[in-house]
C-alpha cells in the first residue's frame, strides 16, 4: 500500500514552492481538475434536464410505438391542404420527440474519444506517471474540504461549501483518459488512509483509557485529536465514494 506520511510529506514540501497568492502548486492543479470536473457535471446536468423535457412530451403521446404506424396512416389519407399541413407539422413533432428520446448518446464517452489521443499523445510522456500524484491531490483536497465546510460555521461564509464532487468527477475523467485505473488501484491508497486513520484513533483511545482521570487537559487534547482524526477519515471516504461512482460514467 503507499504510505499516507510519503504523500502528506509531498503535500507540505510543495507549499515551499508557493505562488504570490498563497497557494501551493497543488493547490492550483486540484482547481484545475475540479474546473475540469465541474463542467462534466454541467454537461450531465443539461443532458438530465432535456430527457426530463422530453419525458414531459412525450408523456402526451399514448404509444411512442405506433407512431411510425400513424404516420403510414396518414400518408395513406386523402386531406385537403390545410389538414395535410397540419398533419405534417404533427408527424414531425412526434418524430422529433421520439427520435430524440430514444437517442442513447453517451457524452461522457464521447468527450473521453475526443481527448483520447491528445492526452496518450508521446510527447505527453510526462502523465505517464499522473497516478502517482493522486495521494498527495486527496490529501490537498480533503484539507481544502473541510476547511470549507469549517466557514459555514463561521459569520464570514465566503468560500464555504458542504460538498464538492467536481474533483472526484475530474480525476475519474483524467484517470480515463490516461488509462491508469489499474495502476492506481495498484497503490491502494484509499485503504492505506482508512488503516492509518483507524490505527491513529485506536492508540488514543487506549491512551485515554491509560490516562489519569484527574488529568483533564490530556483527556482534552486527545478528544480533539482524535475528532479531527475522524473528520479526516469520515472525509476520505466520502472523496472514495464520490470517485467510485464517478468511474461508473466511463465503464463499458
């Protein structure tokens, strides 16, 4: 498994390398990948929301499998002008509605097809190893997380926001693209965190059983701790569950 302290070491050593606005360069790929991430949802969102248009349409119409059937019908009638206008702009008001509501397009895999080459391109050889920097992305954005989450606390609530699964979203898309689904899962990484995570809370809950009663400035200090141990795990497998639904967009 790759070890939580290597990424975390690589999370803190590139602030180092900070920008005039103080953030890390990290910083700055993880808005990049959820910029990314973000207008794949906005695709998906207007795909739902013309199906749900074209549901409401087509809801009128009694049986979207005879209407093929009308339209031979039709064509076999004899009307005058008007009727046969009208009868025309019908049929190809219920052509339309069908045709599109049986229309199958995957966006998603259309967009990763459009990118395909771009990104296996050699002289990308760079993202060969992108998977690699995928611990230390997670760690950077569940901190930014739940700082954000921390504001809706506080009276000052700019930048604040309960979730944000455009990175998970991004990095499914980018992981896609590159093919390095196998590799990362190579790394368990999601699993190295939660062993971590839940090995750090068992030690203090077992200082805290050793611990003097009277002590409560110990027993303070522990409780804290292991609260932000647990925001810390509870926040990586929300990004988990959020990858892994992402990936289901991009399966065959």
């Amino acid at each position: 498994m790759y070890p939580y302290e290597r990424a975390d070491k690589f999370n803190t050593g590139i602030r180092k390398l900070g920008t005039p606005d103080g953030e890390s360069y990290l910083d700055l790929f993880r808005k990049v990948i959820t910029q990314i991430g973000n207008a794949m949802g906005y695709i998906r969102l207007i795909r739902s929301g013309g199906n749900r248009c074209l549901a409401e349409g087509t809801c009128f119409i009694p049986d979207l499998t005879q209407v093929k059937k009308l339209k031979e019908i039709s064509e076999n009638e004899t009307f005058n002008d008007i009727s046969k206008k009208a009868t025309d702009s019908l049929m190809k008001n219920l052509e339309n509605l069908t045709d599109n509501f049986e229309n199958t397009t995957e966006y998603f895999k259309l967009l990763v097809k459009g990118f395909l080459t771009h990104f296996r391109n050699p002289n990308n050889l760079h993202l060969k190893n992108f998977y690699i920097i995928v611990p230390p992305l997670t760690i950077n954005f569940v901190e930014h997380s739940l700082t954000c989450k921390e504001r809706l606390f506080k009276k000052n609530k700019a930048n604040s926001a309960f979730t944000d699964d455009g990175f998970a979203l991004g990095l499914a898309y980018i992981i896609e693209l590159l093919d390095q689904e196998n590799h990362l899962n190579s790394l368990h990484w999601f699993e190295s965190v939660q062993k971590k995570f839940s090995l750090e809370i068992a030690n203090i809950d077992k200082q805290i059983s050793l611990s003097n009663n009277d002590d409560r400035k110990l027993k303070q200090t522990l409780t804290l701790s292991e609260k932000r141990i647990s925001s810390f795990k509870r926040e990586f497998k929300l990004l988990e569950y959020s990858y892994c639904s992402a990936r289901l967009f991009f399966q065959t």
